[in-house]
C-alpha cells in the first residue's frame, strides 16, 4: 500500500472523535509501514479504551512507529496502569526521555 505524504508525517493529532474502532485502524496503518516518521501522536480526550491502547503498544513493540517519542494520552478512559505501561515502553524505546501527558 501506499501512503505518500503520511510517510513524511512527523506530528498528529486528533481529539474527541477517536473511537477504539479508528485506533485500531490507525494501528493496521502503523503496522503496514504508514508514518515511519511520527514522533508525536496526540489522542486527548478521546473514547479509547484500555484494548486500543494496548493494541497501539503492541503494535509499537513489534516495530511500528519507531521515531516515536511523544503520546499524550490524557483525558482517555484508559486506566493509569495502561497509561505507565505506555511510558515505559516509550522510556525503553527511546534514548532520551519521551514526554507522555496524563492525568
């Protein structure tokens, strides 16, 4: 698949109308090679739950996203544990300290 001018993506966000659904498409998106260049995602105030969020993390695991280094992720229902787990692997991931906004 092509994605021509989201390969060249650095920065995204969208706020209130991401739903679990279209965090999983954007997830299959990472995963086929769109956006290698992102390095902030924003997804405040979003419906997300902890499954999406997972899937995201697993997907970055696995290679996705490698540039990575900034996800803000407050004002989601996602519960604090999903939220340090994905500090942690952005801590793991990343040479310098990624940013992660929660509340």
């Amino acid at each position: 698949m092509r994605f021509g001018k989201l390969r060249r993506l650095q920065e995204f966000g969208i706020g209130d109308l991401v739903t679990d659904t279209s965090l999983m498409h954007f997830v299959d998106q990472s995963i086929e090679g769109a956006m290698p260049e992102l390095e902030e995602l924003y997804l405040m105030n979003n419906k997300i739950q902890d499954h999406s969020l997972g899937a995201l993390l697993e997907a970055i695991k696995a290679g996705a996203l490698v540039r990575l280094k900034h996800l803000s992720i407050e004002g989601t229902p996602t519960t604090k544990k999903m939220k340090r787990a994905a500090l942690s692997l952005l801590e793991d991931r990343q040479a310098s300290q990624p940013e992660i906004i929660q509340e």
